[in-house]
C-alpha cells in the first residue's frame, strides 16, 4: 500500500483517538491495539516517514494511559510532573533548541556590543542601574543591588517579574514567534551586555558566584518559555496535517502546558534571588548551589525525557 493511501485510510481514526480519550478500559486497549498494528505496518514500509514517528507518538500516549495508573484523581498532579510534562517536553526538544540558540546568539552581540562600544551598556541597562552598579562597585560591594529591598518583598518582586517575563514570551509566541523571538533577544542582549559590563569593572567573579545562583534557574526558565513561545507560533505558521486553527489551539494547549511547568522553577529562583543572593555565602556554596540548579535543568527538561520516551518505545510491539 502507498503511503498516501495508508494515511488516507487511516488519518481520520487517528485523529479521533487523539482528540476523544475514552475512559473506558476495554475501549482504549483496544484502540491502543489498533495503534499499534499501525505502527507496526508503518514501521516496516515506511520507517523514516513523519508518519511512523506520529504514530509512534500517539501510541506512546495510548501507552502511558494504560499503564502509568492515573485512576485516582489525587495522582493527577504527579502524572503531570512526572509523566506528562516530561514527554511533552521530548516533542519540544527542537524547539527548545531553537530557543536557546536565539538567547544564546543575542547574548554573544551584548557580548560584542559592548565590548566595542562603551555607551551600549548604558544604551540597554539605563543610565540609572549603571550609576548605581559603578557606585556600588566603588564602595566594595559589587552586588549590593540584591540588598536593596526587604527579603519577602524582594521573593515576591522578582517572582512576579520572572512570570511577567515569560508570561509575555509565551502570549508573544502568536505573532507568528516574532513576538517570542523579540523578547528572547532582548534578555539575551541584556544577560550579554551586564556580565561583559562587569567583567570590565574588574568584577566578573563576584557577579558569577552570585547572579547565577538564582540565575542558572531564571534564565533556564526564560529560554523555555521561549519553548513554549515558538510552539504557539510554529503552530500557526505549520499546521502540518491539521487545519490553521485546529493546530493553534493544539499548539496554545502545548504551550500552555510548557509555561505551568515554569512555575515552580520562577518561585525557587525568586527565592534564591530573594533570600539567599544576599547571603555571605562561600564560594563552593556557590558553586554547589549554581551546579546542582544547572543539574536539575539538563536532567528535567532534557535527559529524563529522552529516557521516558526510551523506556515507553521499547514497550511498544516491534515490527
């Protein structure tokens, strides 16, 4: 049978799967069942076909709703951590890369912009903060800034702000992503030009022992709301198989689900930033803090994914 028409055939039955999760055991085996001899069929004539790799998606799910055990409704929250975000997560991985390389491109112009030109820092950061910084600088205590306010009221100043951040990385995602890439580049530019503007000052190890404790998180998070961006964008811009609106809102429904998952990582960040940047800590404290919050980033959203996603193929029948 050609592809074509195997998907002809087929597509319809797939979709309702998709869009219609029965609840009824018998029903979902035996639609799982059914996905598989699919995948398997597909597998064996058209192995490197979008297809195959749909379907293997789709059954994938079929899988972890048989058997991931969400029939009680007070489970609900630790399926959605540990299962469905993460897999939501490994079909956003390109996207994610995308992302970071955006931020990633932007920061290295701050990086060069000011390197070059000595007005750029003031031009993104504002007269007002470099003052304060240089001032700062010359009384002995390059990141007195993060001492400026009351704990509590620094946590819950920043937190908000985080979210604001990628509340608007997110929402920006349906101008067609221009809107996302826009405030990734901004942040980029601005993470380029601040560190650069301190490596000038002469005090680039006080501002990395101490911004990234809170920032390894913070700016993770703005990346992946990025993520979550470019799903609503991309969406629109590449129904794929799907009409323009049908793939918005499945897109919307993706991307929304990617920026519920930021929000404990912006409260944990506005905690740190809040109670414990302030801190006199020790620089292996430091250190340990920055690494293990960078440790939770590639195990959460990157190498705990891939191997659910392993671990949920190899249970699928092989053709």
């Amino acid at each position: 049978m050609r592809e074509a028409v195997f998907i002809k055939k087929n597509k319809e039955k797939w979709k309702y799967y998709e869009d219609h999760r029965t609840k009824n055991p018998d029903e979902l085996s035996e639609q799982f069942i059914e996905l598989t001899d699919d995948l398997s069929y597909a597998r064996t004539f058209y192995p490197d076909s979008p297809v195959t790799r749909y379907l293997n998606t789709l059954a994938t799910r079929f899988h972890q709703k048989i058997y991931a055990n969400r029939k009680e409704k007070s489970n609900r929250f630790v399926q959605f951590w540990a299962y469905e975000l993460p897999f939501l997560f490994y079909q956003s991985h390109r996207t994610l890369l995308y992302a970071f390389l955006f931020f990633f491109a932007a920061t290295v112009l701050g990086v060069i912009s000011t390197l070059y030109d000595e007005s750029f820092v003031r031009l993104i950061l504002g007269d007002r903060y470099v003052n304060m910084t240089l001032e700062n600088i010359q009384r002995g205590d390059p990141m007195a800034v993060y001492k400026s306010e009351q704990m509590t009221v620094s946590f819950l100043t920043i937190t908000i702000n985080n979210v604001r951040v990628a509340f608007a990385a997110f929402v920006y995602g349906i101008a067609l992503s221009v809107g996302t890439v826009y405030v990734l580049f901004q942040n980029g530019v601005m993470l380029g030009a601040f560190f650069t503007f301190l490596y000038q000052q002469g005090v680039i190890r006080a501002a990395l022992l101490t911004v990234w404790i809170h920032g390894t998180l913070e700016i993770s998070a703005i990346i992946i709301a990025g993520c979550a961006g470019l799903t609503i964008g991309n969406s629109i811009l590449f129904p794929k198989t799907y009409s323009r609106l049908e793939s918005f809102q499945r897109g919307a429904r993706q991307g929304m689900k990617i920026a519920i998952g930021l929000v404990p990582i912006f409260i944990t960040a506005g905690f740190l930033e809040g109670f414990v940047t302030r801190q006199p800590l020790y620089p292996a404290v430091s250190i340990l803090i920055i690494a293990a919050s960078a440790f939770f980033i590639g195990w959460y959203f990157v190498w705990y994914p891939i191997q659910l996603n392993r671990r949920a193929t190899l249970r699928l029948p092989q053709s």
